[in-house]
C-alpha cells in the first residue's frame, strides 16, 4: 500500500537494469540504497502480464510506476509489513464494527466487483499527489491477475452499495496490500480489518504493506529488513493457498461478537 510516488528524472533510469520481456530480474539486493534519490529502485521495462508479475512477486518485487514513465520494478528495504497478530483495532473501529455487525447493514464481500474496487482506487484523492499510480496499463495488468486468481479485493458494503475497500496479491500465504479507497469514512479501515480477520483466522503471518506510511504505522504495521521479509515469502508462497471467503464468523478472530443491547 504506497504513498506517492517519487518524481522521477527520465535520466535516473540509464542508470539501472533496462528488462526485454525474456530477462529475469536482477537480485533484490542490487537495488538502489537508501542515499540514493529513489531508494528500492531495482530495474526498468520488462512487461506486466501474469506470469512476470508472479516472479517479481514471488522475489519481494512490485511494480511501481506513473503516467509517462517506464515501468519501474521496485523492492524496498526495510519492507513495511502489517504483522496480523498485532493489528490495532482501535476502539472506535472495534465498536463501529460491532454496531454494524447487529444492525446488519454492512457486509464483507471478496472479490464481487474487483474491476470497481481497482478503478476506485486508481480515482482516489492522495493527499499531496496530483496524479495516480494505478495507470491504465496497471488495471489491466493487476484484473488479469485476479482473473488468474492472485489478486483479490475485499469489499465493504453498506445498504447494497459499495463503500470501501482494497485490493491485494497473494500466491499461497504471501499476501501483499496494494491499495485502498473508501466512499464513506471507515469504510476502508473496515476493509483493511476484514482482510486481517481472514488473514489471521488462516495463520497468514504478515501482510506486505511495502512503504512506510504513518498511518500503516499507526495499525501496527512495521519495518523489517529485506532478507526477513524475503524469507517469509519463500516460504509462504508454497504453503497452500487462502479460503477467499468472508463469513460473518471471520470477524471472530478480531472482533468478539458483542451481546450488549
């Protein structure tokens, strides 16, 4: 989940790996280092179809990219990571949650309108971002992938219209946030929460938040150095895959049914 994307200059990219559709990536390792102007840099061109975006997955790698620019192949270090276990559900979120929960007027749903949920997203004001990230190319790129069952959106609906939510990457238990949106406030927060209570009720470890952001930081999401977090996903990725089904049990990893009147 990424916050605004820096300004490239044009001539940074000479100074990178430049991908035909035949190369593998180069090793994480080798990208750009926190002095330099756009730290995580990794390498440039290449092409966003399925299987390249499984491999740069599966290597901690993400696309990252604006109008006008190349694609830009990306992995950060530390990595930002929200691990599930300590997920802050703030109060008001927990008691927003529960209210819904008896009134009966919100629901979760996975991936009923991925297609609405990216094009949301790629539409949403960022605060200090004139443009969007989400270009074109990257919507059909990431719905082909959801068409191949890797990316997924968690959708929060309130009186059968869609309020909020996100969507994400995941190859066996690695699961990776790409973006949010939200029409009515929470409303994202409520999807976030949905993901981390399915997450958490299939012991998912961690999910990839990629960037720090202070309001990631805020739920509990952290750094972690890139070797850890590559080792997670090794792993992870050959565990089998989530469920992608969302009852109204699965808030019971999170949020306790309340009784109260």
């Amino acid at each position: 989940m990424r916050h605004p994307l820096p300004h490239a200059n044009p001539h940074m990219t000479t100074a990178i790996p430049w991908l035909a559709p035949e190369d593998p990536f180069p090793p994480p390792s080798s990208s750009w280092d926190a002095h330099s102007p756009m730290p995580g840099l990794l390498a440039a061109g290449g092409v966003l179809d399925v299987p390249h975006l499984l491999a740069a997955y599966r290597q901690g790698i993400f696309p990252w990219f604006g109008e006008g620019q190349p694609i830009l192949w990306w992995s950060t270090t530390p990595r930002m990571v929200l691990p599930v276990a300590e997920f802050r559900l703030h109060h008001v979120l927990r008691k927003t949650i529960r209210r819904l929960r008896r009134a009966g007027t919100d629901e979760i749903r996975i991936d009923s309108d991925f297609s609405a949920v990216i094009h949301a997203c790629a539409s949403m004001p960022r605060t200090g971002q004139s443009g969007t990230w989400i270009v074109p190319e990257m919507v059909r790129a990431y719905e082909a992938l959801h068409a191949a069952g890797h990316a997924h959106s968690v959708e929060n609906w309130v009186d059968g219209r869609l309020a909020g939510g996100l969507y994400c990457v995941a190859i066996g238990r690695a699961v990776f946030g790409e973006s949010m949106f939200a029409h009515v406030r929470d409303a994202s927060k409520i999807a976030l929460a949905a993901l981390v209570a399915l997450c958490r009720g299939q012991g998912v470890a961690l999910i990839d938040c990629q960037q720090n952001t202070a309001h990631l930081a805020s739920l509990g999401a952290r750094e972690i150095e890139r070797d850890a977090f590559l080792a997670h996903v090794a792993r992870a990725c050959t565990e089998p895959a989530l469920d992608w089904r969302f009852a109204p049990q699965c808030w019971d990893a999170l949020v306790q049914p309340d009784t109260a009147p």
